[in-house]
C-alpha cells in the first residue's frame, strides 16, 4: 500500500506537471497568434489611413481600428493588472512602431498650412490619426470596468509624458521615445491638430454650407483665395433647428476639443484655432430673446464654449 501510495503521488505530480507545461504553452500559442492579428491589423489599417481612395470619415474609422490594435489594448486581465512590466513592454513597442511610422507621414506635411477646410490626402491621414487618438479596444474597456481600474489610450500616454515632462518628473522608457528629438515635436503637433479636426466635425453639426447665399460663398471664396487676408467664413448655424441628439454631440465634441486646447496650455503650448476655423466660428450668430436663451440650456452651453475656443 503505501509503496503503491507513493507512485499514485508520482503519477499525480507527473501530471500536474504536463498540464501546467500545455497550460504555459497554450498561453504562448495564444500570445504568438494576439501578437501576429494584431500586427497584420494594424499595417492594413495604417495604409487604408494613407490611402488616397479613402474620405476623412473613412480615415478616422481605419486610424481607430489602428489604434485599438496594439497589444497593451488587447492584454488580459493578469498582465493588466500584475504584470506592469510586460505592459510597459506592450507601451514601448506601441511608441516605437507608432513614431517611426508617423514620422515618415509628418515629414511629408506642413502643420502651419493644415487645415480641416482643405481636402489634401495626407493632411487628412494626419487629421485622422489626431481624431482617433483616444479610441480605446472594448476589450479594454470591459476588463476595466469589471476589475475598477483606468483604462489607458494612446493620447493618455503621449499626455502623460508630456505631463511627466512639465514637472520635471522620472520617465520611463517609451515616455522617452516619445519625447526624442523629432518625435516630441511630431505628438505636439499632433495634439494641436486634434483641437482643429474636432473643432471642424463639431462646427459641420452645428451649420449647414447648403444654405449659404451667394455673398456668403463669394466671401468664404476670397477668405480662401487670400489666405484669410480678405474676405470672411461665414455658415448659416441651425442649432435652433437641430435635434436634442445633434445638440448633445455637439457639446460633445466641442468639449474633447476644449480638453486638448486646456491640456496644451498647461504644458506651456498656445494652440490658436486654425484661421478658417476661427473665422467660422467668429462668425456665428447666437441670437434669440433672454427666455428663449435660458429655456434652451444647451446652445448656451455650446455659445459659452464657442467663446472659450476662440480665445
């Protein structure tokens, strides 16, 4: 008994043993296959980004997709949440592959003469790539919701080294990558033309270009012609007849806008709404009687935030 005792134990111990070494295996296998989708997704998202067949809708929906492609969307909860290492491996591969990919795109573009107005393929693709900064993979999400802990996007981690920088505080190692040399300008950028394209998606909701009357697209015409030396922008607003849906997304985007302008005079970058853009919005008429302004909350939210864009 017990000599047969001890080879049942052997035989358990020998099993445990094999099912732990498929379990690692498994978990490998898994890995290799994440890792490998994952890449494939985002070199194919990446190029549709660029594309000269695709709108800016489509950019910023492929830029998405890009985004919420790197691994450190896509890690499970135990290397979320105890292995911090490996995560910060995940950010580290995010910001090598993401600069050296954005910086071949931002050389070929000129960030002063950008403009959400103008449909230039590769300023769009820039466009984009800002628009979709903050997308975050449901995958993420959903484990951070269930377990109570933040999730993390690609712009808060461009933030928080930028952040980090401000104050003088310990960067880690992709926080530095970001931070080098062209890179550093390259994300700056970047942010500034995130307060812009917002700007410009949350201006389309509030305005309809359809109902400009001749003198209003003669003017808008030689605005563009002059490069804002002449002439102005000026887009009929409907507000007063859009929807409570249409309202709400409009505060919506005005308000991520707003976030980026905030976030970048907090580290010390002055960020003046593109000239079109300002034009366009200086031109908007907030008007109706004292009780028609206090019965409709929301447009005097979006005019108070119309003003703070401005400034």
């Amino acid at each position: 008994m017990p000599k047969t005792t001890e080879q049942m134990k052997a035989t358990t111990n020998e099993m445990n043993s094999t099912m732990g070494g498929m379990y690692a295996n498994m978990e490998t296998l898994l890995e290799l296959s994440r890792s490998k989708e994952a890449e494939a997704t985002r070199a194919e998202k990446f190029e549709a980004v660029l594309s000269k067949k695709k709108g800016i809708g489509e950019k910023i929906t492929s830029a998405a997709v890009y985004f919420k492609s790197y691994e450190y969307q896509l890690a499970t909860l135990k290397e979320s949440s105890r292995l911090s290492h490996k995560m910060d491996s995940f950010r580290l591969d995010a910001v090598n592959e993401f600069t050296r990919r954005m910086c071949d795109l931002y050389k070929k573009i000129n960030p002063n003469k950008m403009s959400p107005t103008k449909d230039k393929n590769l300023d769009n693709a820039f466009y984009a790539f800002a628009a979709a900064l903050h997308m975050n993979h449901h995958f993420q999400e959903q484990i951070a919701e269930d377990n109570h802990f933040q999730t993390v996007s690609f712009l808060d981690i461009i933030k928080e080294a930028l952040r980090k920088e401000q104050y003088g505080e310990r960067l880690k190692e992709h926080e530095d990558i970001l931070l080098t040399g062209l890179n550093r300008e390259m994300v700056i950028e970047l942010l500034k033309a995130r307060v812009d394209i917002l700007a410009g998606i949350a201006f389309s909701y509030m305005t309809d270009k359809r109902e400009m009357g001749i003198k209003a697209k003669g003017k808008g015409l030689l605005f563009k012609l002059s490069g804002g030396r002449l002439g102005s922008i000026k887009v009929p607003m409907t507000l007063d007849e859009a929807n409570d849906s249409t309202r709400r997304t409009t505060i919506k985007t005005l308000d991520a806008a707003l976030k980026m302008k905030r976030f970048l005079g907090e580290i010390g970058v002055e960020k003046d709404l593109e000239k079109y853009l300002r034009s366009g919005y200086g031109n908007l008429s907030f008007t109706g009687s004292e009780d028609q302004a206090q019965d409709n909350k929301e447009i005097n939210e979006i005019e108070m935030m119309v003003k703070e864009i401005l400034e």
